[in-house]
C-alpha cells in the first residue's frame, strides 16, 4: 500500500507543491494527514485528492475544527478500514494548552486501551521511549502502550520536522514525515 503522508506543512504548501503533485501522479491508495497543516494547506490537498481518500490527525498547532469544516475523516481514538488495511490514530502531542488538540500521558492511555488493533498507528507525535515526561517531544506514553499491546506493524507520525525511519524495540518500524512523503507499507 502507498501512503501519501502529509505533515507539518505549517501554512507553506507552495513550498511542498510539487512535491505533492509528483507523489500524486506516482499514485497512491490513502492520503494521511499527520498534523500541523493549517486551513490554507489543507483547502489545496483536497483540491486534489478525493476526500474518500484522505483520513487524518491533528497536530498540536491546529484548530480542533479544522478536519469538520472540511469534511474530512478524523481518526483520533478510532481504528477505521481503507483499502484493505486498519489505521488507528492519535492527535496532537502533550498537552500544553487548553485549546489545542492534546493529551496528557494518562488521558493517552485510557484513549489507547479503548482502541482496536490495526494495521498502522497515525499520529501526530511519537511513541513516548523515555526522557522527560514534560516535554512536548517525547511523546505519548498511550501511543507507546497501544503499540505494545497491539504489536503494530507500522507507526507514522510527524511533530519532530523530520523525515526519520526507525525501529523500536518492540518491533514496530516508526516514520518519522516532515513535509510531503510516500510510505510504502
């Protein structure tokens, strides 16, 4: 399956446009958004590509309505079914203000442990594997534990601003997106 990965676009699509028209002609099967991609940058994706195709996250800088004045799927605390494969998600990152999409650690693990297995965590931050527990780029410890439990194959995620492929010891392999990327999962 390719996943045409949209994160951390921050108001700058023209800079990522060609990019973007490129990984649209390749082809893809599912557009993912990752967070962080204001109304501007959002408006331009779906001029393009089918709404039934895209699905999401919001990032810890987007306005919680964003993805329901567009019409598109959010994901966060569901698994939904899109060509033949699962996606979970989580939005945002730490919670560090009242009005931005986020989750304390806790609120990440209740909203993980309600959550079916799928084939691939979409989030917007990353699995929390330890360091301070206050700082917004660690991670969230429920997207850690839903990985675990679930022994998620893939997990893709943006919020650190950049394009990253690792694996973490539970197996699961994690890409990192900044900007425009097709994964091949």
């Amino acid at each position: 399956m390719r996943l045409l990965c949209v994160a951390d676009l921050h108001g700058k699509f023209l800079q990522y446009e060609k990019d973007f028209l490129d990984a649209v002609k390749a082809g893809f099967d599912v557009c993912l958004l990752l967070g962080d991609n204001n109304m501007n940058d959002l408006k331009h994706i779906i001029e393009v590509v089918p709404q039934d195709q895209v699905i999401g996250v919001l990032g810890n800088h987007d306005s919680p309505n964003y993805y329901d004045q567009l019409d598109i799927t959010n994901i966060d605390k569901k698994v939904v079914q899109l060509k033949g494969f699962s996606f979970a998600g989580m939005e945002g990152s730490l919670r560090y203000n009242s009005y931005m999409p986020g989750y304390t650690h806790e609120e990440s693990v209740i909203a993980a442990e309600k959550m079916e297995k799928a084939d691939v965590m979409v989030c917007h931050t990353v699995p929390y594997t330890g360091g301070d527990d206050e700082d917004i780029h660690n991670g969230l410890k429920g997207i850690t534990a839903y990985i675990e439990k679930n022994s998620t194959p893939y997990l893709i995620h943006g919020h650190l601003h950049e394009n990253k492929e690792y694996k973490l010891p539970c197996g699961t392999a994690c890409i990192g997106v900044r900007g425009i990327k097709v994964v091949v999962v």
